[in-house]
C-alpha cells in the first residue's frame, strides 16, 4: 500500500511541475500571468487541433469527434482566461 501511496505522490508532483512549466511558458508567450489550470487547457486545446487536423485522413465520425473536442476545449480555454481577467478587475 505504500508504495502506491508514494507513486500517486509522484505523479501529483509531475503534473504539477508539468503544469508549472507549461504556465511559464504561456506567460511569456502571451505577457500576461497563465495559472498551471489555464496551461493545462491550452494545452488540451492544442492537442485537440492537431486531432482535428490529422482526423481529415480519417473516416468522417472522428473528424467530426475531433471537431466537437478542439470546441470543447477551446470554450474551456474561454472561460478560464475570462475567469481570470474577472479577478484582476
């Protein structure tokens, strides 16, 4: 048991470094402050439209499968950024 206990730790820790270093990145990217929460949705949207993109190759369900996930994601992307410049004001 603890040695699962440990590893969850571990992967907790990674997310989070991960998410820390992808937040530094789209900060400098975009000048303005990015939370690990808002890099993590960003990062989905960006792999969301590579999906799309690679999906045209594909039978057309999962074009359309990839379509409603990049619009999923980008909606959260939305709310999130706007949820923050609503804290700054």
């Amino acid at each position: 048991m603890e040695t699962m206990t440990v590893t969850n730790h571990q992967n907790t820790a990674t997310k989070s470094s991960l998410s820390s270093f992808c937040a530094s990145i789209f900060s400098q990217l975009l000048e303005e402050q990015v939370s690990p929460r808002q890099a993590r949705a960003i990062l989905i949207a960006i792999i969301a439209f590579f999906a799309l993109i690679i999906s045209s190759a594909a039978p057309i369900w999962t074009s359309f499968l990839a379509l409603a996930w990049f619009i999923l994601s980008l909606r959260n992307c939305r709310r999130l950024m706007n949820r923050q410049q609503d804290n700054n004001l």
